[in-house]
C-alpha cells in the first residue's frame, strides 16, 4: 500500500475545502429568499477560490483528526476560517494597505474588479464565516457553535489579526523593538494559526489541556509561518512566490529578519520546529501529520 506523503495529505484537504467554499459561494445557492449579488458573489470567488495551499483549514481538520473528529462539522469550520484569512488578503492588497496587484499569481481583486467591491467582497467573506459556523448545517452542539465563533472573533479582530495589521501599518512610521514586532506578528499571524488548531479540538469536544496544548502549537507554527514569509520578503522572487517581494525593507518595515540576518532566521526556524514537535510528544503516533506540517511551515519556499 503507497503511504500518501504530507504534500498529498495537504493537496487533499485543500480540494476538499475548495470544494465545499465553491459551493457556498455557487450563485444557485439560495439561502432563504436572501439576494447574492451575483457581481458581489463573483468578487468574492475571485479571492478565494484561486489555489492556495489552504494550510489553516488544514491544521483544523488535522488537528480535528488528532483527537478523533472528522466529518462535515470540522469541514465547515475549516472552511469558515478560510473565508476569514481570504477576506484579510483582499484587504491587504488594497492600495491603502499594501497596494499589490498580484496575489498568488492573479490579480488582486481590486485589480480585478475595483476597490469598492473589493472592500465589500473582504467583508462579506468575514460575515459569512460566522454565518457557516453558526448555521445549524454545522452539525455540532450549539455552546460549541457558540465557542467557536467568539475564539474566531477574537483571533480575527482588534485583538487578533486585524489589531496586528494595524500595528503594522503604524511600524511604518514609528519601527517597534524587537518585543513589539513579536507581538505584532503574534496578533497579525499568528491569531489565526492558534485558532486553527484549537478550532479542531473544540470541534472534537477536548479536554481543556489539550485544547491549550494545541494551541500553543498553533503559536509556535505561526511564529515559524510569519519568520518564514520575512525571509521570504528578503530572499525569493515575485515570480516564485507569486506577489511582489522586498516590499518590508521599502517601507522600512522593522521585521526580526531585517534585524537579526538570514542566519538568525534560519536557527529560530529550527528552534520554532523543535518546540513545536515537543508539544505535540503526548499524543505519540497520531500527531504524525501535524509534526510534518511544523516543517513545512519553516522549510516552505513559497
């Protein structure tokens, strides 16, 4: 029997994933009488189903798997979240925020459509997220439906990824010690990566250590995830990552790479990895996929 490798898994998922995002936003969809503005609907398809490795709604559904939960309900979650992590890409790409005119080696969609819709497609991804979560087709108990959506809130607002974007956008004014860029990439990155994985072990109704356990895997995959993209910024090209890059150092952005050099980056990295690994020792075998995702979180080139 062929062993599937960690990219197979991860290409799995992903289809799975886009398939049910694709359906969700399929303009036959009816949701009561509700009118989907099919040029709204088409924006927001254009931001989210335009490939992408989906790696959030991957550590959900592993994560679900680790402690024994799979099905519709984490597929649901998983999806959700990404409605939230494409909802910010649209908003970041916008002209004033990033100002990119490529994502993933398309037009951005303010490119594509125009600001305005731009701006109404990335809310309208946010809103939805809910809205899939909270839907009684998330077969999960209500108070779990609940938990889920205020963690989701709270990873994706002002004390979360958009409170990190702000203290982004201010590092370019005023560049935050290395204390303040930590925290900053905690909140704009790594909020979503802790919520992914404890996200999986809600779904699965697990002890309150585990949920904490994973977390903090979450945290440390996400550190590695924002250390890995610096570098990235400063090493690889457009064309193998799909946006522009050296976009940091021309906003003279403060970032721990541009502090510490390559080197420094590449040791965290290593370090990230084996914290990682060691948080997932309990659950022995079973947390396999998950280990293989810490190393392609530091080790990704794209």
């Amino acid at each position: 029997m062929t062993i599937p490798t960690f990219e197979s898994l991860l290409a799995l998922n992903a289809q799975s994933v886009e398939d049910l995002l694709r359906h969700l936003l399929d303009e036959r969809v009816r949701e009561g009488e509700i009118l989907r503005p099919s040029h709204l609907l088409a924006a927001m398809r254009h931001g989210v189903l335009n490939g992408g490795k989906r790696l959030r709604p991957f550590l959900v559904l592993e994560s679900a798997a680790l402690f024994e939960a799979q099905g519709m309900a984490a597929l649901r979650v998983a999806a959700a979240l990404e409605c939230v992590h494409c909802y910010s890409l649209i908003h970041d790409d916008l002209p004033a925020m990033d100002d990119d005119d490529l994502r993933r080696g398309q037009p951005t969609v303010h490119r594509a459509f125009d600001e305005a819709t731009a701006i109404l497609a990335g809310d309208s991804l946010l809103t939805y997220a809910f809205d899939i979560i909270a839907d009684a087709e998330t077969d999960l108990r209500p108070e779990i439906r609940a938990d889920l959506v205020v963690k989701l809130a709270r990873a994706a607002g002002m004390g979360g990824m958009a409170g990190g974007q702000a203290l982004d956008l201010l590092a370019e004014k005023v560049p935050p010690d290395e204390v303040g860029i930590v925290q900053l990439q905690a909140m704009k990155t790594g909020a979503l990566f802790r919520f992914a994985c404890e996200a999986g072990a809600i779904v699965a109704d697990a002890s309150s250590a585990d949920r904490e356990r994973i977390s903090s895997f979450g945290a440390a995959i996400g550190l590695a995830f924002q250390l890995a993209d610096d570098l990235l910024d400063l090493t690889a090209s457009a064309d193998a990552v799909g946006k522009a890059t050296g976009k940091d150092a021309a906003a003279g952005k403060a970032t721990l790479a541009a502090l510490h050099g390559e080197e420094w980056v590449r040791a965290q990295l290593v370090g990230l990895v084996a914290q990682a690994e060691g948080l997932l020792e309990p659950y022995g075998e079973r947390a396999t996929v998950l280990r293989h995702a810490a190393r392609f979180v530091a080790q990704r080139n794209r």
